[in-house]
C-alpha cells in the first residue's frame, strides 16, 4: 500500500467491497483497499500494530466499543470509527481535522460533519452517536497530550 492518513487526510470513505476515497484538504484518492486496512497499515507505517493501538485506547480512556484510534502520537493524530472497527468497510474520520458537527434536521439519522477546512460531509449516523465518538476521541486525545507533556 503506498498512503498512509496525515494531518491533512479528512476522512477514510468505504466505497464498494474492497475500496475506499480518502478525503484530504485539498484533494481525494481512490484506494483499492477498505479503509480499516489503510487504517491498519497507517498504524504500521508509524511504528505500531493496529491491536496495540486499540489495546492502549481502551486502557488510556477505558472503554470497549468503537474506539478512537492513535495512529502517531507526535502529531497526535486520532481517528474515528463511525460504526464498529471490526467491520472492515467503516467510515473513518480524523477528529484532529474537525471543527464543527450538527444534525441533519432533513434527514434522520445523519450528522453534518465540517472540517477545518470548511469542507461539510453527510455522516450516517445519529448525532448522539457521533457525539459520543467525538467525546471518547477528546478524552483520548486529552490523555495523550497529558502524557507528551510529562515526558517533555
């Protein structure tokens, strides 16, 4: 595989069965992979395995389902399952790159995610949800940073 997310990447978008698009600022990529594997080889590419990284987000904010990932730590970059990461085709987003979320009063059951760069996209899933993936990738990201600033 030759990506790996970044501060720029927005999103990792299942498409099909066996590809995804990952969305980055500024343009987007059509990958013949699903997007827990890029995910996956993103852990790898910065030194660690997927299961290490599930393993350490459920012990820093103690939870089972849906965790947020920590794909590098220097830039603190974490990302967001949609639905659960065992699924292979997930939506993944970067919480590093939001700035704002809402309901889609049109439409139930999807959430309006805007990114820094003032890009909107439709999540499907609950505001309630997403709230929820939002908060538990804050606390993760929260404790990261904690423990950065302690060792530094």
């Amino acid at each position: 595989m030759s990506y790996e997310v970044n501060g720029h990447t927005l999103a990792v978008v299942p498409i099909g069965e066996n590809g995804c698009k990952v969305l980055e600022e500024t343009r987007s990529y059509n990958i013949n992979e699903t997007p827990f594997r890029v995910i996956e080889h993103s852990c790898e590419y910065f030194g660690v395995s997927y299961k290490s990284r599930l393993r350490g987000s459920q012990k820093f904010i103690k939870t089972r389902y849906k965790n947020p990932i920590i794909i590098e730590e220097v830039s603190r970059l974490v990302f967001i399952p949609i639905s659960s990461p065992t699924k292979k085709n997930t939506l993944w987003i970067s919480y590093n790159n939001i700035i704002d979320f809402y309901s889609n009063k049109s439409k139930k059951g999807v959430t309006i995610v805007r990114f820094k760069n003032g890009f909107k996209m439709e999540v499907p899933v609950s505001y309630y949800s997403f709230n929820n993936q939002y908060l538990k990738a804050s606390r993760l990201s929260a404790v990261l940073a904690d423990r950065i600033s302690r060792n530094y």
